[in-house]
C-alpha cells in the first residue's frame, strides 16, 4: 500500500468538496457554518478578501431569511 494515496478515514473533511485540508483554506464568518473552512479553489477566490467572506451555503441561506 502507497502511504502517499493513503488518507486516514479520520482525518477531518472540509469544504463543498469533502477533502481534507490543503493548500490555501478560508473560514466561511458565519459561526454557525456546518462546513467552516473552504478550499479557495472550490470558492472561487484566489486570495483571502477584505472584510467578511460567506461560503455559498451560508450565502443561499441568508437571502432566504432576508426575503421573509
């Protein structure tokens, strides 16, 4: 067995992805993100932007909430 392709089951799983963690990883500034951190890839950004940054997720629920 390659102990390069090897990923350890309990290795925590991150982003829209599923993967564990690499390269550059964003925190989603919603506390109460199921998912929290985020690949840039997977987002779309290629360096950390100013201010607040929402994942997709938490993005798509807040415009459901403000149209109530």
């Amino acid at each position: 067995q390659d102990d390069m392709t090897y990923i350890d089951p309990n290795e925590p799983r991150y982003c829209l992805c599923n993967q564990v963690s690499y390269g550059e990883m964003i925190c989603c500034d919603n506390p109460n993100c199921a998912i929290e951190w985020f690949h840039y890839g997977c987002v779309g950004i290629t360096e950390a932007p100013k201010g607040k940054w929402y994942c997709p997720q938490c993005v798509a629920q807040m415009k459901k909430k403000s149209r109530k």
